[in-house]
C-alpha cells in the first residue's frame, strides 16, 4: 500500500505523539508509533500504557490499507533533518518493509505488525461526558499544574484535580508547600464529578491544545477577509470511575487518572485575611531570585513588612554571607516578619500573570495568599505559600 503526506505536517503530529511515549518501557513494542492508514486519514498512536495520544492526519494518494509500527526515535530523527516537502510512503503488507520516497531519495524501514500494538481498554459503560472550548484547557494547567507534587509517597498529590461544577471548572494543584487554586468559570459542564490528571498527561494536554490554537490562529489571520468567522474549535472531555478521554477533531487523549480522594482544599483557604499588602509582582520577583543566592539549603527567605516597604533578606552562616534588598508596597500597618522558601515563591511569582498583586495574610503563622488585583473574566486565581519559620 502506499499514501502520500507533507513532511512538516508529519513530524508536527509526530512529536506531538511522541511526547506520551516513554524513554524506559517495559513493553519493546512501546518504543514505537502504531501507524494505521483507512480511507484519506493517517492515525498515528503512542502509548506508555497508561496514557495513549492518537492523531489524525489527512493523506492523498492512497492506495489499499494498512497497521503498522514503526520506531519513534528514527521516524522523528529522519522528518527533523527533512527539509518540508511530499514524500510517499511505500509500505509492504507482509513484511512490513517501508520505503520513504522523497524529492531527492529513498529511506528503508522495517517495521512490525500493527496487531501487536496493545490498545487502551473501552471506558466503563457509565461515563460522565461534557464539550468545552478548546482553548480553555491549556490555560487552565499551564496556570496549576506546576504547583502539583513530584514526592511519590504521595501521589495523590502528583497531579491536577479537576473539581467539575454545572457552571465552572476548578483546577487545584499542590505539592503541600503551596497550593494553587484556579476556577475557569468560561466553560459550563453542565454536570458535577471530579478526577484527579497526572501531571504528565496534563503537560501533554496543554502542549497539543496550545499547538493547534497557534495554528488556528495563523489561520484566522490569514483569512481575515473571509466573510463567516470560524466557531471555536470543542473538546469533548469524558470520564469514568479510572480514566478520563480528551478528543476533538485532530487528537484523542485517553489517559488513566490517579484513584484516591484529593485532600479538602477549601479548608486551607483562608475566608478572610485581614493583613493586605499591594506589591509589584516583577519588582518582587527580581528581589526574591537575588536575595535567595544567599539563602541555605533550606531556602529561608525572610520579609519584613513595615512603612510600605518590604524588606528581604536570607542569610548562609557557613558562608558567611547575606542577601538584603527592599522594593516600595502599599501597606501601613503594624510591623510583621514571615518567612518563605524562595523555590515556593518563585514558583507562584513566575505563574502569575498580573503584574500588579495582593499579599493577603491573616497571621504570620498562617499561608500567604498570593492573587492578582484584578482577575481577567471568568477567571479566578489564587496560590497559597506556607510559611516557613524565621529564627529569632
């Protein structure tokens, strides 16, 4: 059979698939693609077993049908140095021979039989399903799942909860020395249920729904003078009591999520906070990744709050060294000193997307609470730091 395809098309489709496949698999057929061709479609899978991404791709010139798999490293080493042109691909039924025919030559690789790829297991007959705009998700992960664990005597915690509402979406993550909390109010499920994604297929997630809005939106402007504007690209999000399906028009994302019950989130939130205090998030930033050089292993950084200032400080006695640097805030209150670890606060500064910001603090023993002043709409986001303790 054969078939002919783009490729710069190819390789686009192929690294998005490849990012499922693992470096370390336990199963050799793993460390392939499973190529199936029926129709004008081309589906490229991977799989590390417990997450499977599926793509579909348009292809011409095809002749008969075929499922076969082929190696990930060569196939994404060869399209990398391919300058972007139609190739054809040759592929012999019986032996699984494959011949990539291009401008100016011919590559030979031997595949193997499809049938020996392993396929995820159908969904439980009840399933919560629900359509949400694309372009909804990636902003949703990006903004929390770098707060999520990576301790493995916790795995609860090695993820993003998803906590479904009829009217909005709440994604929590955290590794217990912060937590941030995000409510997406612009998408409606119209259900209530909960799961908690790995990180691995949340990065995934976000990576393949951030490609095609990019592309999307290259399209968009390029046919500005079209008379009818494009509906938002959908996806259809459905789950059941183990795993959770992600699909729309190019990918499907099967993945199993992490069983357990997410700790209460709500009840580490503080409901008031009666200490305020307006900072410049950049300026706070650049003062927290100088002053934390000077910090110890364990990362202390020490703010004094006092005459709308906030003073910084860390301190390596074996060093003998320090670190001590001021920035302007709005806050004329009573004097207080809190302490944080600098990896923690540069987290939540680097993912916070508003330049102006609230440290919200209800006693020095308590969280810090970190939100922008103002939320975009539809969108509410907030991180919570856990103080560490200052030395007297």
């Amino acid at each position: 059979m054969q078939f002919n395809i783009n490729s710069k098309t190819l390789l686009t489709h192929m690294l998005a698939v490849s990012k499922v496949v693992s470096t370390k698999n336990s199963i050799d057929v793993l460390n392939n693609f499973l190529f199936e061709v029926k129709g004008e479609t081309l589906t490229i899978i991977g799989s590390d077993k417990e997450n499977t991404l599926v793509a579909r791709i348009p292809v011409s010139g095809v002749e008969g049908e075929a499922s076969f798999a082929v190696n990930v490293k060569k196939m994404v080493d060869l399209f990398k140095e391919m300058p972007a042109q139609g190739i054809t691909f040759e592929v012999d039924t019986q032996s699984y021979e494959i011949k990539v025919i291009c401008l100016n030559g011919t590559f030979n690789i031997v595949g193997i039989d499809g049938e020996q790829f392993p396929r995820p297991k159908p969904q439980e007959e009840n399933v919560f399903a629900f359509t949400i705009p694309s372009a909804e998700l990636p902003k949703s992960l990006d903004k929390t799942v770098f707060a999520a664990g990576t301790d493995t005597i916790r795995p609860i915690m090695m993820g993003v909860l998803w906590d479904i509402k009829p009217d909005s979406i709440v994604f929590v993550a955290s590794d217990t020395h912060k937590l941030v909390r995000f409510i997406n109010s612009a998408v409606k499920p119209g259900l209530e249920g909960s799961f908690i994604l790995p990180i691995k297929p949340a990065n995934v997630l976000a990576s393949i729904l951030e490609k095609k809005e990019e592309k999307e939106k290259k399209d968009a402007e390029a046919q500005e003078e079209a008379a009818e504007v494009a509906q938002p690209d959908m996806l259809t999000v459905k789950f059941d009591s183990k795993s959770v399906v992600f699909e729309n028009e190019t990918y499907t994302l099967e993945c199993r999520f992490i069983s357990g019950k997410y700790p209460n989130y709500n009840g580490v939130i503080p409901q008031s906070s009666p200490i305020v205090i307006a900072i410049d998030k950049s300026a706070m930033l650049n003062v927290v990744k100088r002053v934390s050089i000077f910090a110890t292993n364990g990362g202390l950084i020490q703010l004094t709050i006092a005459d709308n200032k906030v003073l910084f400080q860390a301190h390596d006695p074996e060093m003998l060294s320090s670190g001590r640097e001021y920035i302007p805030c709005d806050y004329d209150g009573a004097s207080l000193t809190m302490g944080f670890n600098k990896d923690c606060l540069i987290d939540v500064l680097n993912n916070l997307t508003a330049n102006d910001i609230y440290l919200k603090i209800t006693d020095t023993t308590r969280p810090g609470v970190f939100v922008p002043m103002e939320n975009k709409e539809n969108e509410d986001w907030l991180a919570l730091v856990m103080p560490m303790m200052v030395p007297r």
